[in-house]
C-alpha cells in the first residue's frame, strides 16, 4: 500500500466486500448474485494496475486511465449494486 490507487482501490472493494456480506447475511433469499460484484472487482485490480504503472514510469495517460477506471467502478455499483438502497 504505497500509492493512493492503492488505498482507494482497496477501500472501493472493502465496501463492496461490506454491501455482499450484508445482502448475504439478511432474511430470506439475497436478490443479487456474486458475480454482480466480479466487474468492479476487476475494475479495481486494472484501474489500481494502470495508476502504479503510471506513477512508477510518470505517464499521465495511465493515470487518467485508472482515474477513468474508478469513476466506472463507482457508476457501476452505484447503478448495478445499488448499495445505497438495500436489498433488491
């Protein structure tokens, strides 16, 4: 943890971690499967990627691309997993 793509990253997927674990555990039947939260998964590990290897070689095009990569990490969980509205 040495970057701020780094602790960013892993905050946005400690929430997701927190909102699966929440929806899992609650009465009856979780309405949305594992595999909604694999694309912002992946979108963290790529978008922590491109901004280190942007700040290791001091490319501002790789960090505009792990910016634009967290931005739709966030746009797809705030409009796919819908953290703030609860289950279904």
């Amino acid at each position: 943890m040495q970057t701020i793509y780094d602790w960013v990253t892993v905050a946005i997927f400690a929430g997701l971690i927190v909102v699966f674990l929440q929806r899992s555990v609650g009465e009856g039947e979780p309405q949305d499967s594992i595999l909604s939260y694999l694309p912002p998964a992946i979108g963290c590990a790529v978008s922590n990627w491109f901004g280190n290897k942007g700040i290791e070689q001091g490319d501002a095009a790789y960090q505009a691309l792990a910016a634009l990569g967290i931005l739709a990490v966030l746009a797809y969980t705030y409009f796919v997993i819908k953290p703030f509205h609860g289950r279904g």
